[in-house]
C-alpha cells in the first residue's frame, strides 16, 4: 500500500498538495491534477527505499532440499539435473540479503533453522539451472565430505540469519573460490558483495619461539566493514580467535603450542577497526609458542577471524557491517 504520509512529509510534495485543494478548477483539471500528484508521490516512494538488489537482471536464487535415498554416502559425483527436490526452497531468493564472497557467507533477511536437516543434501540453482550441490553437516561428525556444506547447528559459531558454506578448514574454500558460474549467477542477481581480501604481508623470527608476522586487511566493497583490531583487542584477545600463522618448510612444520590467548566469548565494540571502502590496513603482531623457529623460504598458512556472533542482526552496523567467516591465506615468504 501507498504510504502517502512518508511522502506528503517532504515540503515540495506539501506544496503540491496544498495548491490542488486551494484552487477552485473543475472536476476534469482537479482529476488529473490529482492523478499527476499520485504518481509524482509513488516515484518519491521509490526513491526513499532504493534496494540494491534492482541493480540484478532478475535472476532467482534458490536453495532446495534434495529428496532422501538419491546420494550415496560414498558418491562423489552427482547428475544435478536428475535429482528430485523438494517443491518449497529451504532458502528462497527473498530471504536473501547478500552474499559475501570473501567469505562465502548468505547474509540472511530472517532466522532459517539448520539442525533438523542434519545429513541431508541441498541443491542451489539460480533460477532452473542447478549450481551445486551442498550438505548439512553436523558438527559431530568425523568424516570429510565430497561436497560444499551448511553447518547444521543452530546459534553455533554464526547466528541463524546468516548461512556460510563451505566445510571445516579450508576444505572447500578453493572450490567455492573457483566457482566461476555461481560467483556470475549471485552478480546476475544484484546479491554479490566482494567483503575482504587479506594478504599475510611479513614474517620476523624474534627468537626460537617468537614470530612477529604482519598482514594487510583491504575492504573490496562500496560500504564500511567492521573487522578485528589485534592493535584494540591485544594479541592475546586476537589469538583466542585465530591460531596464528602456522609455517612450513621442507618436510618439516612448525605451529605454536601453548601460545598467549585470552577467552573472549563476547566481543567489545571498541575492538572493531571501521574500514572504509576502498581502505586498507596493516597490522603486525607477535605470537609465542613455536618451537626452533626456521629461517629463510617457509610456507606459510595464516586465518585472518571474523567475529563470532549469536544473536541475529547483531552484524548489521548503521552505516555497514561486521564482517564474519574466516580468509585463509597461503603464501611462501622469507622468515628473517
């Protein structure tokens, strides 16, 4: 319904208003007079809640339950046009705010439940063209599946208004990374948004046992991110949600034991660090617990954390976003 009261509030929509029922014309000119009015406060209407999702071509983005008994447990390569889906999407494009790629994460418009579907599959298609199929896996089980997956836990780790795929590690990000059709399919349909990209910049050995490393945070999107300051929250705080950086070389690894870290369940808002679109920054920070550091060429694997959030909307930010996941990066460098 027209909400007529938002829009006769500007003052050039009351100056409108106010000469239509001052002036004394007949029927005719009052009928179109006011029929130019109604249109001219629908296109102020419009313009008040532009959503950025009109800027797509119309494609539908749906995740669909695949009916039981299709999929072998050991079946690791699946016809996806023969599979039979359930008639409602378990994710409907409406339900959908945006994807964020850099962590593969579905920011979500309300609550979906996961943890009853726990073992079953899901397909994503955008519109009738199957992308990929996924699975709802319990965050007890061992095994290591053959396909992209939705935790089926609810309010664990991530709230319910947001959906991240991937698995556990760094299983399936390459994947989902290389996804070429599905990363065109979410731009196709106005939901994609770049997020981050993190780029583990220096190593320094400061003693057997201590790594100072530094990396760069850059924000790819057109609004703010918020993200975790190691500089606000210390060291120790930043190590609670990441174990560092984790070194290669040769045949031999080197991971730190025992490292300072801090139990953080609720996070501080002043350990956010508002990045800017377009922005970058860098941080170095110090991390014990190696034992006999290496030098020269290594191979190095680091997890840049997002925050850990329960309660839904709480990532939403006035003017942008608390960014969530994790960005692994891997790189050789040079430990000095």
């Amino acid at each position: 319904m027209l909400d007529l009261g938002k829009s006769s509030s500007h003052p050039r929509n009351q100056k409108v208003i106010n000469f239509v029922l001052s002036k004394n014309h007949n029927y005719g000119v009052m009928k179109n007079l006011f029929f130019l009015l109604i249109i001219f406060i629908f296109s102020s209407c419009i313009d008040d809640d532009v959503d950025y999702r009109k800027e797509g071509d119309g494609t539908q983005i749906n995740i669909f339950l695949v009916k039981d008994y299709q999929i072998e447990p050991e079946q690791t390569k699946v016809e996806l046009t023969n599979l039979e889906l359930e008639n409602v999407p378990w994710l409907k494009h409406a339900d959908i705010e945006f994807y964020d790629w850099s962590s593969h994460i579905f920011y979500l418009n309300n609550e979906k439940e996961r943890a009853k579907y726990s073992g079953k599959y899901f397909l994503v298609k955008a519109d009738n063209e199957p992308l990929f199929l996924g699975y709802f896996i319990s965050p007890l089980s061992s095994s290591m599946l053959y396909f992209p997956s939705i935790l089926a836990w609810d309010n664990m780790f991530l709230p319910n208004d947001v959906a991240k795929i991937g698995g556990f590690g760094n299983f399936h990000k390459k994947d989902m990374d290389s996804n070429v059709k599905f990363k065109k399919s979410m731009e196709n349909a106005g939901l994609l948004k770049k997020g981050i990209e993190v780029d583990l910049i220096d190593l320094k050995r400061k003693n057997s046992t201590t790594l100072k490393y530094s990396f760069k945070v850059t924000n790819l999107d057109t609004e703010s991110i918020y993200i975790l300051d190691p500089d606000k929250m210390g060291s120790s705080r930043f190590h609670y949600y990441t174990n560092g950086v984790n070194i290669q070389k040769d045949s031999k690894y080197f991971w730190p034991n025992d490292f300072d870290s801090t139990p953080s369940d609720k996070i501080n808002l002043s350990w956010y660090h508002k990045l800017a679109p377009g922005s970058s920054v860098t941080r170095t920070v110090s991390q014990n617990g190696y034992t006999n550091l290496p030098t020269g060429e290594v191979k190095a694997s680091f997890v840049f954390p997002g925050a850990s959030l329960k309660k839904s909307g709480e990532w939403r930010k006035s003017d942008g976003r608390i960014w969530l996941g994790e960005f692994w990066v891997e790189k050789e460098l040079i430990i000095e």
